[in-house]
C-alpha cells in the first residue's frame, strides 16, 4: 500500500514529496480522517473547512 502524507498547512493528501495544492514540502504522515470534496461551491463541509479546491483532505494532522 502506498503511503499518503498530509500537508501541514492546507491538509491535502498526497502520495508525493510536495503539496499539489499549495506546494508546500512540510508533510507529515501523522494524519487522522479523510474527507473528499468534490464540489467545493456547493459543499457546506468544504465551506466550514475553508477548502477552495476540489480532493482528498485529512481533519486532523499533528
């Protein structure tokens, strides 16, 4: 299986060295929870969590 990291500053899920979302390379693999957005417009969950760009976030990342 292969290993996902979460970005430290916008929690998106990655399976690379560097956040394709805000490109940052402050990963860690200590992440609990998983939510997918798919429609970031229309999404309540995506507006409470301040999430702009559709994919996989963690809720909770140490």
């Amino acid at each position: 299986m292969v290993k996902e990291y979460a970005c430290r500053q916008c929690k998106t899920l990655t399976t690379g060295k560097v956040c394709p979302n805000c490109h940052s390379t402050d990963l860690t693999s200590e992440w609990f929870g998983l939510v997918i957005i798919l429609d970031t417009e229309h999404s309540q969950v995506a507006k409470v969590l301040d999430i702009k760009v559709p994919g996989r976030y963690a809720l909770k990342v140490t």
